[in-house]
C-alpha cells in the first residue's frame, strides 16, 4: 500500500478531470498547472521535460493554443496503489465542427503520481502526435474545424513511425 488511499487518489484523479474539462470548456488552460507540485516532474515524450509548476503552465497553455476545446476522454483508468499512482488510456478528441457525436482523435496513456494535499508529483504522457495529430487534425480541419492561431510549441521528439 502506498501512502495514501485509493480513496484520496481517486478524489484528486475527480479533481483533475473537473478542472481538464473547465480548461475544455473555457479554452482557459492556466488552471491545469495549479493540478501539480510546484516542483512537479512532467514527462511529455513530444515536447520534452518539465521541472516545476510555470514550466508547465507555459507549455500547457501554448501546446493547446491553436485548439483549446480539445477533449481528454477516458477509454480506462488502473490504479497502482503501491505508488500512489493512476495510470490513463485517453483519446486526445477534437468534435466534428458541424456533426453532433462524430469525433476526431488519437490514442494517448497517461501516468500521474499522488503526492497528498489534492496534488500530483509527476504525469508522464506516453503517445505520438507526430505520426498520430496531423491526419486527425487534418480530418477535423477538412470537416471545418479552426485552429485559432498556429502552433505556438515545436515538438523535440518526433517519431514518425514506430510501436
């Protein structure tokens, strides 16, 4: 058993959702960072690492700029409670701008680490936008989709193909 019980990881994983669907639905992404440690260890495979709160809060409101009604919908959620970990299979999602339930996306599995008082110590996103987003923005694109600017953050590990 890790430090802290299911119970509170789980209120905190609630948490986390509510503010990521606030941040989707206000196109606002500030408030993510505010989800984590000040000195948090963020591992995004795309765009690199990040050691503390505003590093995160810079990236997260720049990287969903062009975007910023995203969606993070859930396909599971396994907990570890040894590590006081949660571990996510997401759909990155984009609606269809027109089409009531058609929707755009590409798979993503997410790690985040409990540290107690409501607050992550570490996410870790494992997916590859690289090969993955430009067919999936594209389409969304094609179907009338708008990006309101263009991308503000360039991705430092590109995999086009791979597992």
């Amino acid at each position: 058993m890790g430090r802290f019980a299911r119970a509170e990881v789980q209120q905190a994983l609630d948490n986390y959702n509510a503010v990521v669907d606030k941040c989707s639905d206000t196109g606002d992404w500030s408030p993510f960072a505010d989800l984590f440690t000040e000195d948090v260890h963020y591992v995004e495979h795309a765009y690199g690492v990040f050691d503390n709160r505003e590093d995160v809060r810079k990236w997260i409101v720049d990287v969903m700029a062009p975007f910023p009604q995203m969606r993070f919908e859930y396909d599971w959620v396994a907990f570890d409670d040894d590590n006081d970990a949660v571990v996510i299979g997401i759909q990155n999602v984009l609606y269809h701008p027109t089409e009531p339930g058609v929707k755009f996306g590409f798979p993503n599995v997410t790690r985040l680490v409990y540290a107690g008082n409501g607050l992550f110590s570490s996410e870790e996103d494992t997916y590859n936008p690289a090969r993955d987003a430009p067919s999936v923005v594209g389409a969304w694109v094609q179907a009338g989709g708008t990006m309101l600017c263009a991308p503000k953050v360039a991705m430092k590990h590109v995999v086009m193909n791979g597992n």
